[in-house]
C-alpha cells in the first residue's frame, strides 16, 4: 500500500501551499448523519431500530431520523428514494452557521447544486456536490 500526504488531510504547510481555504473562517461541525434513499423506508427502519435500538427523533412522513437513545448525535436519516427530487444527498452536514459555509463553499467555486433557503420545517440549507459526484445536504437549523 502506498502513502500519501496531502495538505488537505494534514492542514500543514503555508497558506500558500494549502489554497484559498487557508485564509477562511474555521467552521463549526455540530453533527453528520448519512442519508439512506430506500424503496421500503418501514423496512429500514425497522432494520436499523432492531439491530441498534435507535428511536425515531423525527419523521415527517417522506424523512425520519433515527437516533441512539445513548448518544443522540448517533442518527441516520431514511428517505423515500426520490424524495429531493433527483438531487438525493447521501450526507447531511448540520452546521454553526450554514451561510458561512455556503459563501465559503461559493468562494472555493464548489458546485452548489440546491441554492441556500430556509425551508418550511425549520432548517436553513444548500446542497452541493463533492468532487465524486456525491451531493451533501448543508443546513442549520433556524432560530426559534
């Protein structure tokens, strides 16, 4: 197996060396859940809920959320599979402040597919995709 070293993984050298992300704002990571798209959302979550007792924390009829009643920040999110409409983020990323990282994410000329908006159930989002194709679900939740 070959080694590599890579200033994106190590956050060494000059500012220089490490791009335009060297000169931004550090950015606060509250959590990270996957994002399941499945046929059978009951299926899944009687699946996860069986084998690691996780509760439901959330579920809005096309999502629900599961969590570890021992450590709530464990939690995977079931979808209906196409429920965001061809845009399907296999990770959602909850943020300190998800318009700082929407501008930073602009400002490293990301592909931002899903345009930053605060939508009816609470949260504040974009959506934008990683160098693999994968699309990640950006968002804060709103205040109140």
């Amino acid at each position: 197996m070959t080694s590599r070293t890579s200033a994106i993984w190590t956050r060494s050298g000059s500012e220089a060396e490490r791009g335009p992300r060297a000169s931004l704002a550090a950015v606060g990571v509250r959590r990270v859940v996957p994002n399941l798209f499945v046929d059978d959302p009951a299926a899944a979550g009687e699946f996860y809920a069986g084998l690691f007792d996780f509760d439901i924390a959330m579920d809005m009829g096309w999502i629900a959320t599961l969590a570890s009643p021992e450590n709530r920040g464990a939690q995977i999110s079931i979808f209906e599979r196409d429920a965001e409409q061809g845009r399907d983020p296999f990770v959602s990323i909850e943020v300190d402040d998800v318009d700082a990282v929407h501008a930073r994410a602009l400002a490293l000329g990301h592909d931002v597919i899903y345009e930053l908006r605060d939508e009816d159930w609470g949260v504040r989002r974009f959506m934008v995709r990683d160098p693999g194709g994968r699309v990640v679900n950006v968002l804060s939740h709103l205040a109140g």
